[in-house]
C-alpha cells in the first residue's frame, strides 16, 4: 500500500514533491503552502528534508528540480495509489451498488435472492440455487420491487438482436425521402419497437 495512505507526513510529502515537479525549477514555498494547505515554514522543513534524502536538488535560491529518485519515488507512490483507488471502484464500490429488482415471492431484507432476466426486467427469487445471486436490501411482497446489492455470478440470457434504422434530421431535404412501407413492414416484423427524436416518431 502507498506510503501517503498510511501516515498524514508522507501524504504531505508526497504531495509536496509533485508540486516541486510540476513547478521546477522556480519553485515558490508560499505557492506550494496554499496548495498543499500547510505554513510556509512547513514546506520549507519538507524540501530540506527531501534534498537530504536526494529527492529534490537545489540548485540556488528558490530554485529546486526532482532528481531521478525522487522521480522513481513519485512513480511509485502514485502507482500504489492508482492500484489502491482501482480498488475500491472496481471491487469495493461494485459490490455496494444496488439495483431493483422484481421479487416473484415475499422477501424481507437480507434475504439472498437469484437473480435472473425476464422481458429484459431483473427478476429476483428467494434462495441462492441460481448462478447469479445478491442480498435484497428493502422488504417486498411478491410482484413488487425490491433493492438487491452484493451482485455475485453471471446471470443467464439469451443473445438476441437489434436493428436499427435511422432516420434524416428535418434539416435535411432528404427528410421527406424515408421510405414509410419498408419502416413499417421492419417494425412488423420486431417483437419490440422503439423511436427515438421527433423525426423517429413522426415517420
């Protein structure tokens, strides 16, 4: 785990050693104080310490340039801090995300539901004998919806397909072109049909 995650001094230092990078080699204590939101003498104690651990070089009066340790440093710290907030997006918060749910019986909340699609609803039965579960979070009675989260497993479902036909925007002169026998003949032949936009619907 990122150093700068474990005590507030090496978050500080982390983020005074970008700074320094991104401002070099005019370096201003002051501008680097109100942006990392400590005093001026504070900074001034962190870049001493830094050139004595051979992170930053300087080179005259408020002047400094990150060496190639203290570059490798950064690249590391950051890296560790990438992997840890790559954590918690994809594992963390995916796991707290809920959705609804159509429950088929009564559920109560905590109950652990399999989860399963019908006409592109999420449907969810009480028991874990399916392939995808989750854990309901309100209380149902059947028919009725229900939040789940704790998604685990893949839920079943059958590939199907869509077609779809575009339409020109009323700007275009072309617009009164739309063939309107074979529009309606692909839309008889869909089990579902949705238009999008004015010129959609109208044709």
């Amino acid at each position: 785990m990122s150093g700068a995650l474990e005590d507030k001094r090496t978050a500080t230092r982390f983020r005074i050693l970008a700074e320094i990078a991104d401002r070099q080699p005019a370096v201003s204590q002051g501008e680097i104080a109100e942006a990392v939101g400590v005093t001026s003498q504070a900074v001034s104690e962190y870049i001493r310490d830094l050139v004595e651990d051979g992170l930053v070089e300087k080179q005259g009066r408020s002047r400094y340039r990150v060496t190639k340790e203290g570059v490798d440093w950064l690249f590391q710290e950051a890296r560790a801090l990438q992997r840890f907030a790559e954590h918690v997006t994809d594992d963390v918060l995916e796991s707290v995300n809920e959705d609804a749910a159509i429950v088929t019986e009564d559920v109560a909340a905590g109950d652990t539901v399999t989860l399963s699609l019908r006409e592109g609803l999420l449907h969810a039965t009480p028991g874990d004998d399916g392939p995808a579960i989750g854990v309901v979070t309100t209380d149902a009675e059947a028919g009725g919806a229900a939040s789940v989260t704790g998604f685990e497993g893949v839920i079943e479902m059958e590939a199907g397909s869509v077609r779809v036909l575009q339409v020109p925007p009323a700007r275009l002169a072309e617009s009164d072109a739309v063939d309107s026998d074979a529009l309606a003949a692909a839309c008889d032949d869909a089990d579902i049909v949705v238009a999008a936009g004015v010129e959609a619907v109208v044709a």
